[in-house]
C-alpha cells in the first residue's frame, strides 16, 4: 500500500521519520547481515525509540515496511542446498503415557541401550527446524530441516532474527533450534 501523506502532517516531520527509518534499515543490515556494526546497541535502540515515539504520536506513518514493523534486516532472495553432518530428526510427540514409553522403547532399540539418560517434555510448537553451525563461537552457517540430510543454507536470513546469537561465549559447533512466529505477532502481520 503506498504511503499518502495526511494533509495535517508536518513535512519535517515525515522527512524526520524517513531520516530514521533509512538510518535504522541501513544499521539493521551492518548488523543482522553483515556482522559489521558501525554505531553501538545503545545508539541503535535510541534510534529506534525515536522512531516509535513518532509513530506513536503519528499513526499514519507506520508502514508495513516501516523498521519499526520488522525484525532485523530484509532476509535475501535464493537458498543453496547444506548436507547436515548430523542428521536433523522431525520432532516426535506423544499425547499420554503410553504413547511416551512407545518413544522410550523405540529410542532404547534404536540406539541399542537399555538406558537413556533424562528426557525433557514440552509443547510440541509449529516452526521452521533451524541447524545453527558455529566456528570458534561465530555463527558460520544456518540451514533449514529439509529432507534430515539435506537442508536450505539459511544463513543470511538467519542472521535477521535478533534472538539468534551470532557468537556465542561457548565454543560449541552446532545448535539446533525452532524458529517460532507467535499467533499474536503472525495475525498482525498478516492484518498489516
């Protein structure tokens, strides 16, 4: 939809709102995509304070593509194929006990051993299964499930989700995750 501008808007202060939001974008890129920052988080978020105060007190400004309508930096068109070094499994669920001791057995004969160690049980939530490979703590590579052998290289997509470290303090190699859109945040979206 494009935007129109109101009638009763200071021109200064649409040009305000586009100053920052082409700042924002531009800085979201350094940072989510490109791992380059050029100013800190502090000035970052102050940046994004401003713009939200403005689209508070000026409703007509906020856009669908507006930064503050976004998470991190546009994600890029194309995906590669990754081979997983580990296979990723599809989530399994179980709905009572006797479903959990199937999934026990079938674990305890698929990995011959009679004892497994603890197991952790939560809601099982729809999203997208994510390999997250790092090198050294650095985040290296992101891939999506696919087939469990084979997956689309996400990284750079990846790197615009703001809950995602891209280092971590540890030096582990591979985490997989879930990527998961709230109800609430999926129905504004699509509304928007």
């Amino acid at each position: 939809m494009p935007f129109v501008l109101s009638n009763t808007m200071s021109k200064t202060i649409q040009q305000q709102h586009q100053e920052l939001s082409k700042a924002l974008h531009y800085h979201a890129v350094r940072y989510y995509v490109e791992d380059s920052p050029e100013i800190p988080d502090a000035e970052y978020d102050r940046l994004m304070r401003q713009l939200l105060e403005l689209e508070e007190q000026n409703p007509e400004l906020v856009t669908v593509d507006s930064p503050s309508q976004r998470v991190g930096g546009a994600p890029l068109d194309g995906f590669t194929q990754v081979s997983h070094e580990v296979a990723m499994l599809s989530l399994d669920n179980a709905f009572d006990d006797d479903e959990l001791r199937a999934f026990y057995k079938r674990m305890q004969d698929r990995l011959n051993q009679t004892e497994l160690g603890d197991f952790s049980c939560e809601p099982k939530l729809d999203g997208l299964a994510v390999s997250l490979m790092y090198e050294d703590g650095v985040l290296v590579q992101a891939a999506t499930r696919g087939d469990g052998t084979t997956g689309e290289n996400i990284t750079q997509n990846v790197r615009t989700i703001a809950a995602i470290p891209l280092k971590l303090q540890a030096k582990a190699t591979q985490a997989v995750s879930r990527c998961v859109v709230r109800y609430s945040c999926l129905k504004r979206a699509l509304t928007s």
